[in-house]
C-alpha cells in the first residue's frame, strides 16, 4: 500500500517535487501504461522510499492505492544513501540544487567517507564536493575511507571566514559606545566590497536611517548583496538586530545628529530599483521584493537552530539524547531550501512583472527565486 511508504524525515534528495512532471507521469499511469518499479528500503518495520519519489506522487494523483516496489532490506540511512545516487542515468535530471543537497545528506550519512567516494556516489565532481565542504563548514570525521577502501587521515576544510593565509577565524569588534563616531576598522571578508560598506555608512549618516531598501535604491544594488552589507554593518554594532520590515535602529553616533534627518530630495524620487540580476523592478512588485527580508529571517531562524543542534551533537548534551541528528538537520536542510527558493530574486524575464497573471513561468507572482532563475531560465533571456 502507498500510504506505508515513508517519504518524510530527509530520505528526498531532490530539492522539491517538479508539478509538470508528476502531471504527465499521472496521465501515463491513467491511460494504463506501467511505470518502472520504486525503490525502497524496508527493515521489518518502516518502509522508507529512496528512489522515484514523483512516480509515488504520480500514483497517489491517479488515485491508485498500490505500486510496484523493489525491496531492500536496510534502515533509513540506507535509504537516505542511495537517495543520493538517484536519478544519475534515469528520471527527470537533476538540477545544481538536487545534486548539492545530494552531497550535503551523502556526507552526513557518510561522514568517514573521502571526497573522491563522496563525488563517486552522488555523481558529480570531487571539486564540487570540496566546495561545497568549504561553504557549509559541513562536519567530517577525522579519518576518512577512500575508493580503495582503505582509511586515510581527512584533509583540513578551511572554513569560509578564515582569513588567506591566516589559521584563525578575525576576532569579534565589540560595539561602539554611544557617542563615537569612529567607525570600526573592517574585517577581511572576502563576499563584502569594503567600499560599499563605507557607501552605505554614509547613506545612514545621510538619512539617519538604515534599511537594505535604501541601500538597494540609493547604491542600486540587488537585495542579496544589500542584505550581507547590512548583516556586516550589525557584526560591527552599527546597526541593531532586524525588526520585521522596519528599518534598522542606529546604535552609534554617526554625525547625524539627535534626529533623524529629513529624506534628501534625490531619495524622494530615486532612480529604480534594481533585482539580483541588474534588471529594473516595477513598481508594483516592490512591495514582493522587499518581503524578501521576511524569508531572510526565517532562514536565519533555521540556520540558528541548525547550529544549536549540531553543537548539542558534538557535545553531546544529553538534553537532546531522544534527538535523532541525521533526521532533524536533514528536515531543516529541506525546509531552508524550500523557504529560500520563494525568496524574490528576479524578475521574471517572460512577462517582466507586466502580465504575470497569464505567466506560467513564474507562476504568476512576476518575479522568480534564484534557484528558478538558475535551472528554468534560458541563457540569452538572462542576458
């Protein structure tokens, strides 16, 4: 029966369910056609999916009851293992998103497993998992098992906020007292161009305010790279934590006086704002793109708890004993991922924000997340 299959608890690695394709999979199904068999893994009690998660969702759309299975004999991990194998050679192919959640769960199933197995198993480059490793700081053990299947010692990842060059991760700058109006010295920070930090120091100074909307139309930049400004800007105790959609409260003296000053007349009329890809948003759709910073925080939410769970792992704190790690990361990895796909980042290219209530491509919001913009948008639309 369908329904004692398990698809829950990060057993998927794809990164979500495509619509279109289940759609045509339940047409074929309908017309009497028979899919190839699912695969599942099975220990005398759960039956955990590892394998053709859209011909599951296909059958339960054609209103069938039953499908066919190969059984395995394993445990949820095994599924999550070969999970990550899936789709290399058949199915709908996978897109950049599937296959790095793919490593990411492949490695924390895996963590004795070297890069080289790793890249074998998934499908993909050695190169790519290596980055990835460096990006998310994902954990590894101290000994790792090769292709060979001998153990050999796991080479150091250096975190991405190391310095080059430098074993050590810069110092926390402590606050500025209310007062001073010095600015803090910058920290090497190799995603954040200390110029526009100092643009958008003064842009506060200038308006007395600070939000990543005024920096997006004052500097026209995109969202993404207004928002890492503002989130270096609060490391430094300039600006204080995010308040839902109000601007940023100014913890320091920057020479704007006790009150904020009046909106200069060029931001009265401001040039249009640009989205991530240096396209201009329409009016209409600012309000959309400014939410952005709703889903930015429920990101920084789950990265929160991310960490708490992954320090409560390593330390072994025996509060979270009853917590099976593997499953709970691997659920709010698939929830960050989700949550981050909605996040604006373009507009959509097809219908500009104009038509989007006849626009598929977008589904009719007008604009696009990243992850769309990436897989479904053909190259000479991104120029």
């Amino acid at each position: 029966m369908i329904e004692t299959i398990r698809t829950d608890g990060g057993v998927q690695s794809r990164e979500r369910i495509t619509e279109e394709y289940v759609a045509e999979l339940a047409d074929v199904i309908k017309a009497g056609k028979k899919l190839p068999p699912i695969e599942v893994y099975g220990d005398g009690g759960e039956v955990w999916a590892a394998d053709g998660f859209h011909r599951l969702v296909a059958h339960q759309r054609a209103g069938k009851r039953t499908i066919r299975c190969n059984v395995h004999r394993g445990t949820k991990a095994d599924a999550v293992w070969a999970s990550c194998a899936a789709n290399q050679e058949h199915g709908l192919r996978r897109g950049r998103g599937d296959i790095e959640r793919a490593v990411k769960m492949a490695i924390e199933v895996k963590p004795g497993l070297s890069q080289e197995a790793i890249a074998l198993h998934v499908g993909c480059s050695r190169d790519w998992v290596n980055r990835l490793c460096t990006v998310h700081n994902l954990k590894r053990a101290d000994k790792v098992t090769g292709k060979d299947g001998k153990e050999y010692p796991a080479r150091r990842i250096r975190p991405p906020w190391e310095v080059e060059g430098q074993g050590v991760a810069p110092r926390q700058i402590p606050p500025l007292p209310a007062g001073n109006a010095t600015v803090p010295p910058p920290q090497t920070r190799s995603d954040v161009d200390e110029t526009m930090v100092g643009q958008c120091i003064e842009i506060i100074k200038e308006t007395g305010r600070a939000s990543t909307s005024s920096f997006q139309r004052r500097m026209r930049i995109g969202y993404t790279t207004a928002a890492r400004i503002m989130d270096v800007l609060e490391e430094r105790g300039i600006v204080g934590p995010a308040n839902g959609s109000e601007p940023r409260e100014v913890l320091v003296d920057l020479g704007t006086g006790t009150s904020p000053s009046p909106v200069p007349a060029d931001d009265q009329n401001p040039p249009a704002r640009m989205d991530d890809v240096g396209k201009p948003i329409p009016d209409h759709l600012l309000p959309l793109f400014d939410r952005g910073q709703e889903v930015q925080a429920l990101l920084s939410q789950i990265s929160s708890m991310k960490g708490l769970l992954k320090r409560a792992e390593e330390s072994g704190d025996v509060l979270y004993a009853d917590v099976n790690f593997n499953s709970a990361l691997a659920a709010l990895q698939t929830a960050y991922a989700d949550i981050k796909a909605t996040k604006p980042f373009a507009v959509c290219p097809w219908c500009h924000g104009t038509f989007s209530d006849q626009c598929r491509g977008c589904d009719h919001r007008g604009v696009l997340g990243e992850y769309r913009w990436n897989t479904t948008v053909q190259r000479e639309l991104k120029g």
